[in-house]
C-alpha cells in the first residue's frame, strides 16, 4: 500500500523536521513509488504522481512547531485506504482508541491527546492527523461523553 508507513502519523509526533524526512524516505525506499519531497522552513511534503507523472494525485504534509517538532500531518488525495487504515488499521484502533465524535472528527484515548479532522469530496479525501487539537479536558469531556 502506498501510504502503510505513513499511515502511522503518530509517531512522527514530536520529532524534528529531519527524522521526519528520514523515516519517510527509508520507508519509501523499499517501496515501489518514488517520492517527491518539497520543504519549508515549517512544513514538508511528501508527493506521489499518477503513473503518466503528469499530476500529484496523493500527498502528505507534516507540519513543525517553533520548536521544530512535528504536530499535525495532513493527507490530500484519492487514498481512502490509506484513512481507513489509520483510524481503523488493528495496531492504530487498539493502541489509540479513536472514536468518531462528529461527522468529520475523530478523537483518540485522553492519553494521546490527538484528533483526525476529515473531508471527502470529489477529487478524494483530505484529512489531518493534529497532536493537541483540543485542551485536555475538552478532550477527555468528547471521549467520555455518550455520543
């Protein structure tokens, strides 16, 4: 699957802007696609194109703090597995407790402290993993309420 080893946003979590990247290109490097790295000063960008390379059709993006430490990743393409995989993949949904809080968001244990905010339209899906979205007792208050 194209994104597995990025389906585990998670533990770029914290990390600086440079293990970030090397995960990601070690992970890929065994892969099958070849990736397209574009960088910021905050942010970096991880493409993958169509097979005729004309157009991006999946990307990644993870964004870095003033420390320089990783708190949200955000995906934008035609890779519903790749979403499914995060909140529903076995390690993910058990290690993580993710539980659907409205129509577009969803909430891991107070622990992990970290939310998926989602969409879906035409051109495919966009979704961000982000560390802290909420303060942790609104957080704690969404997971334990009756929804």
């Amino acid at each position: 699957m194209l994104f597995e080893g990025s389906s585990y946003a998670q533990t770029f979590f914290t990390r600086k802007k440079e293990k970030v990247k090397s995960l990601l290109e070690k992970f890929y490097t065994d892969s099958s696609v070849t990736p397209f790295f574009t960088e910021t000063d905050s942010s970096l960008t991880v493409m993958f194109k169509d097979s005729t390379r004309a157009t991006a059709k999946t990307s990644f993006s993870y964004f870095f703090n003033k420390n320089g430490r990783c708190y949200k990743e955000t995906g934008n393409g035609d890779c519903i597995n790749c979403f499914e995989a995060i909140v529903n993949g076995e390690k993910n949904a058990k290690r993580y407790g993710w539980k659907k809080v409205s129509e577009t968001i969803y909430i891991s244990k107070p622990f992990w402290q970290m939310a998926i905010v989602y969409s879906q339209n035409a051109e495919g899906l966009n979704y961000s993993v982000i560390n802290r979205y909420f303060n942790r007792d609104e957080h704690s208050r969404m997971y334990h309420s009756k929804n």
